[in-house]
C-alpha cells in the first residue's frame, strides 16, 4: 500500500544521494477563474550536496518532514520580482539539476513552463538560528 511505497520511495532517496526541497507561495491564476490566483507548493528532487555546497552550514535550513512520508524537505519561498530575467544571473556558487516530484501536476506543469520559457525564479530562505530571511537559492532554465 501507501506505506510501502513511501518507503520504497525513502531507500531510493538516500541510495542516490537525493534530497528534498519545496518552493512555496508560487503565485498561479485559478482555472474556472481567471482573474483570481492562489498560492501553491512544488516539491522538488535534487543531489542531495547541494545544499551544503551552496550553504556551507546547511543545519541553518528549516526542515520539515514531507507529508505522509518518512523524508524531511527544505522549504524556500517564492520571491521573484515581476520583470526579473535570467539575463539578471546573481552571484553563483553551484549549479544542479531539479524535477519534480510530481512531474504530471498542473502547479509542477506551470513552474516547468515558467522557467523553460526564459524566465528564473529566486528562491527565499528563513534562517533556523536568526529567523532572517535571505534570498539563497534562484531557479533557472539554460
């Protein structure tokens, strides 16, 4: 059942050397209606090092175990200004590659479509130890 596929799902992520990560607060119009949107998460699969890479002391991260399974996820908040390109690259300590956990998703399908359209998400970061919020992490397609 359910319990053995999250597990299942668990050997596979420490097999590889996989970890977690959740974009929350993505911004996406309703369906039915157009004028209105709300606010969605999207986890996401990545090496496992990044964070450490791109961090240093990732103990700092907020962690949060994933719903119904036995993996914890980071969570870093959406905070792109409208306008901002790739073409605005920050200072970059590492690159790695990302999909999403639930690939058929119509919120995984619209941040898939947004970044392979040319444009690049900046990822927010609430510091454990300090509780302030820094911009660590940016998405993008190249």
């Amino acid at each position: 059942g359910p319990g053995l596929s999250m597990k299942m799902l668990y050997l596979c992520l420490k097999h590889y050397d996989l970890a977690s990560t959740t974009v929350t607060g993505i911004p996406m119009k309703e369906e039915q209606n157009a004028s209105s949107s709300a606010n969605y998460d999207v986890e996401l699969f990545h090496e496992a090092a990044s964070h450490k890479r791109l961090l240093g002391d990732f103990a700092d991260m907020i962690m949060a175990t994933s719903e119904g399974s036995e993996y914890q996820t980071c969570k870093l908040k959406w905070c792109t200004p409208r306008g901002s390109s790739a073409n605005e690259l920050h200072h970059c300590s590492g690159t790695f590659r990302i999909t999403p956990t639930e690939v058929n998703s119509r919120q995984s399908s619209c941040l898939t479509n947004f970044l392979l359209s040319g444009r690049s998400v900046m990822l927010e970061m609430q510091r454990r130890s300090t509780g302030v919020k820094t911009i660590s992490h940016m998405l993008t397609s190249h």
